[in-house]
C-alpha cells in the first residue's frame, strides 16, 4: 500500500509540474525547414568559447539539443547521456552542443560537471534562438527552451526535429537520424 501511495504521489508531482508548464504556443521547426544560423557564447569543459552552428555544420551533421534550465533533475539525466554517447557521435562525424534559456550563467559549470567536458553548452539569454526553432515554453513567468533535439545536415536542413519533455528518448532519436544522414551520404 506504501508503495502504491508513494507512486501515486511521483504521478501527481508529475501532472503538477506538466500543468505549471505552459505548453508552447507552435510546433518546433519541423523536418526539411532550414535551420537558423546562430552564435551564441558557452562553454566546453568549464572554458568559455563562442558557438557557431556555421562552423560546425563545416564539419558535419550538429546535433542541437534545446533544455529548460542547467541543473534541473530532467536536464541533469539528458546531459549524462547526451555525454555518454557524444564520443558516438563524434566517430560519425556528429558534433553536439546543448542550448539553454535557463540558468544562462551556469553553463559554464553544467559543461564541466553534468556535460563530463565532453560536448559544448551555449547560453540562451531570453530564449531568443530557442524562438527562432519554435521551441519555448514558460515556466514560472519565465521563457525558456522547450526540451527538444533536433539533427541538421550540413546544408542546414533539419533532419530531426523531437520534442518531449521526458529527456530519455532524445538521445536514441538523435543517433538514429545521424546513422541514417551517414548512411545515406558516405556509401
């Protein structure tokens, strides 16, 4: 009975929070749209850099993913294991990089601490790239980026767009979409 009570109660958080999150107002950027190109300031390891989504389309497919806020429990799972199958990525030629609208000023230590210095963080100030992909929500009065990954080619065409607040699938979906983009460009 305890534990069928201590369930219910994780459900009823669960809903609690769904509903304190409003849902966004559009969809993300969907599959075939071009992607905005965007430099935004983060960090890789705890060392401050600039990203540009430009420069490392040069390199091959990028690996966006939006998150809500450094630190968060959600976030907090989606970064280790974004970060466990970065070196996976990197070997198909894949770079990625994590943008959040919250908690700008922690990025710095969210790469170091939860991002295992493995792929890089970018502040969002304001949301603002995370409205440009259509992916923001509010959350407490304030806006921020919807969970959502998406795969660019190199041309800057989405070839992922996957929004859902349960960070677990976000990973397998990514790795996914850049097999298929190698498949289909490196025979």
């Amino acid at each position: 009975m305890k534990t069928l009570k201590t369930q219910l109660g994780r459900l009823a958080a669960i809903a609690a929070l769904s509903m304190a999150m409003t849902a966004p107002s559009w969809a993300a950027l969907p599959v075939g749209a071009q992607a905005p190109d965007f430099k935004l300031q983060g960090a890789l390891g705890g060392k401050a850099l600039t990203f540009s989504l430009q420069d490392a389309l040069k390199k091959g497919p990028v690996v966006l993913y939006f998150f809500p806020a450094a630190f968060s429990a959600g976030c907090t799972i989606e970064a280790h294991d974004f970060a466990e199958a970065t070196d996976g990525f990197n070997k198909l030629g894949a770079t990625v990089v994590g943008v959040t609208a919250g908690n700008v000023e922690q990025v710095s230590d969210f790469s170091k601490l939860e991002c295992r210095d493995k792929f890089t963080v970018a502040a969002d100030p304001g949301a603002k790239i995370a409205t440009e992909y259509k992916n923001t929500m509010v959350h407490d009065g304030k806006t921020l980026s919807d969970r959502t990954s998406y795969v660019i080619a190199p041309d800057g065409k989405i070839l992922l767009s996957y929004t859902d607040r349960n960070p677990e699938v976000h990973i397998q979906k990514a790795m996914d979409a850049v097999k298929q983009y190698r498949a289909e460009h490196h025979s």
